[in-house]
C-alpha cells in the first residue's frame, strides 16, 4: 500500500479511534457527583466533585511531556496502545471502588496514563503528505469533537438505565475497541525513533523558552479555559435567561415541562463542540490558502469578540446563538494549532511538542473553571464573558505578533543537532 493510501487509511481508523476515546473519557463526567454521593460523601460533595474531576487534567498536565517524549523515542502507535488499554483497565477498576479516596486515585491515575488523543494526532501529523496535514488534523479534530458530545448524553443516558458502574464498564470496552482498531489497522513509520535523547525537562524548557512553541502553547491554554470558563456558571445563568416560545415548545414536548433548565445548560455548553463538527474541515481549506497561523489569530481574535456580547444576553435564544457563531470561530482555533506545529516542528520533535501542547490544554481545562468561579463570586457571573473576551483579545494580538508575522525561513524546532 502506498504512503497516501496508507494515509488516509490511518486517519479514518484514527478518526473512529479519537471518537470512541473522547466518547469514553467524557461518558462518565455526568455523574461523578452522584457517583461520588452513592460512595458515602454527604459533606463538601461539590468540592469533592470538582477537585475529583480536576485532578485528571493536573496529572495528565504533567504526564503529557513524559508521553510524548517517549512517543518520539519509540513510535507514536505504542503509545496510543498503551494509553487505551490502561486507561480501558482504570476504568473497569473504577466501576469497583469502594470509597471516594480509591475512586480520587483512579482518576489521576487516568490522567497520568493519558496520550491517545494526542499521539493519534502526532502520528497523522508524522505520517500524512506535508500538502494534506492541515486538512487531516482538522478532520480528526471533528471526530473528537463528536466523541466530545455524544459522551455525556450518552453516559447520563446509560446511568440511568443500567446503573453507574456499568457504564464505566462500558466505557472502558469502548477504549478496548478503539485500541484495537488502531493495533490493527494503523501502520506508522517512525522519525527519528531511538534518537530522542533529551529528558521531558528538557523538552519542556525548549517549549517555554522557543517563542513560537510558547505561543502555540498559551493559544491552545486560552482557547481551552475560554471554552470551560462557562461551566461553574452556567446550570445558574441559564436560568436567570427568558425562554422563547420554540425553546419552551421543545422543552415541554422532550421533557413534559418548560423548566428544563439543565438540558438548555448541557446543550448551551456542548454548542463549540457541535459548532466544531461543521466547521473544523472548512477552516482547513482557509488555513491552506491563508496561512494556519493567521487564521489561528483571527479565530482567538473573533472568539473573543463574541463572547463579550454574551455578557449582555436576556433571552435563551440569543445565548444559543451566539453560542454557536462562537463556536464556529473557535473551531478554527485547534486544528490551526495542531497544523501549525507540524509546519514549524521537526519530525522527529512532534510527539514531544504535541504532548507538551496537550498539557497546555489540560492547564486551561483548569484554569478555566477556576478563574471563571472567581470572576462570578467576587463580581458578578456576567462578567465572566467579559474577562474571557479580553483575556482572548489579547491572545489573539500576541499570537499573531509572535507566528504570522515570524520569518517564515526560521529552521525547524527540535531538528536533530549534526
């Protein structure tokens, strides 16, 4: 099979891969407080829940550089292998804990051992004709983005109907599946296999000191906090929003009431995602013609500009919205990312710079909710909105100040040394 058949082969299997990963990483967020209530916590349930659900990113913040540096060392599919089946196996120990302290390790420890997602998207990267990366990472990030959605509807779904703990089975066997379609179906050729030899410290300090790569790094943080900030106050803004006819028309007609505050919610948050599916492929081909990095400015650049107005909102409707044309914007931000760091990393450097990548995304994944609580209690939940446009603003200047108007004959980072 030639390399572009065995390209796109890769990339479909690696499609249905991320899917069913993202799927299984998001299946079991629903219910976590109530699965950590079932355990016997009553006091400081949601303080519990969320340092429950924090402590994931934290670790895999940490872990991801470790990944990645093996990833270039050993081959980009070895690690994707290993990430499925141990996380797989964390998740059906999951589905036995006894006590909330077991379950809190488990979920580190799921952290710790990620990398699926990211070493699929070094190995498209590693692997894809040089015309076609922009266009494949795009279409991989969708397939994510689907997993993204589709998880916790389905996971609230499944707690219902066959219990918590089942549910986590079932996630870990979806982890099993995507493992094994790419132990089957993925071929890579590896770069720069057996060469690396720098530490994750190192890699690290490259990353923060290269300006380039730290850009990359603090759009793909911003992008990310930008997107979870809503989450500490979404379940008590959407309420507070007025409901149009249609919106209580469809609430009344799913639910058999008008009031169905918490679906408006999970649906209003799950909006980028959704957005990102109709939009990542086409941002792909704009990127080719205009430069990945500058549609990665603009994408922060009008991301920003419509989250500020969100601060203004009185009705559901306008939230949706606005919500949605957001998305669309945001949906150019990470392919751009992923693309632009093939474009300017070497080969042989990628796993490494896409897992520390990944750790910035799991850093905003943090630092999203956390700013955004504060924000909300200190001074009002509007405000939110506001802070996160400006913070994104000012991302976007420095981003395109650092990345579209570089020397585009800078030498590639991370090339071996002669």
């Amino acid at each position: 099979m030639d390399q572009s058949k065995q390209a796109e082969r890769n990339l479909y299997i690696l499609w249905a891969g991320c899917f069913l990963a993202a799927c299984s990483f998001s299946l079991v967020m629903p219910f976590l407080p109530r699965f950590i209530e079932e355990l016997g916590v009553t006091e400081n349930l949601y303080a519990w829940s969320g340092w429950t659900y924090a402590i994931t990113f934290v670790a895999s913040a940490i872990m991801s550089p470790v990944w990645g540096n093996l990833a270039d060392r050993y081959g980009r599919k070895p690690m994707i292998i290993r990430s499925g089946i141990s996380i797989g196996v964390v998740y059906l120990l999951m589905s036995v804990v006894t006590n909330p302290y077991q379950l809190f390790g488990l979920r580190m420890l799921n952290g710790a051992l990620s990398g699926f997602i990211p070493s699929s998207i070094a190995l498209i990267a590693t692997n894809t004709p040089e015309k076609q990366v922009g266009r494949a990472l795009a279409l991989l990030q969708t397939g994510t983005a689907a997993g993204t959605i589709l998880g916790p509807m389905l996971g609230g779904t499944l707690a219902d109907l066959v219990g918590i703990r089942v549910t986590m089975r079932l996630a870990g066997m979806l982890l099993f599946v995507a493992t094994t379609l790419v132990l089957v179906g993925v071929q890579e050729k590896v770069l720069g296999a057996g060469k690396v030899r720098t530490s994750p410290l190192q890699d690290m300090k490259l990353a923060v000191t290269n300006r380039t790569l730290f850009a990359l790094m603090v759009a793909c943080m911003m992008i990310n906090a930008s997107i979870q900030s809503l989450e500490p106050i979404l379940t008590k803004f959407v309420p507070s929003l007025q409901q149009e006819a249609v919106l209580v028309w469809l609430t009344h007609a799913l639910f058999g009431r008008a009031d169905a505050h918490s679906f408006i919610a999970g649906f209003i948050f799950s909006l980028p995602a959704i957005a990102t599916l109709f939009a990542a492929a086409r941002w792909a081909r704009v990127g080719e013609r205009l430069g990945f990095a500058r549609l990665l400015a603009m994408g922060l650049a009008v991301a920003g500009l419509l989250v500020i107005p969100q601060s203004l909102v009185v009705t559901a409707g306008s939230m949706i919205a606005l919500r949605f044309i957001y998305g669309i914007f945001t949906a150019a931000v990470q392919p751009s990312i992923n693309a632009t760091l093939a474009a300017v990393v070497h080969p042989s450097f990628r796993g490494r710079a896409y897992g520390i990548n990944q750790s910035a995304m799991f850093v905003g994944s943090v630092l999203g909710p956390t700013l955004g609580g504060y924000v909300a209690d200190y001074i009002a939940p509007r405000a939110v909105f506001v802070f996160t446009g400006l913070l994104l603003l000012a991302s976007a200047a420095w981003v395109y100040r650092e990345l579209a108007l570089a020397p585009k004959d800078q030498p590639l980072v991370g090339a071996p040394q002669a």
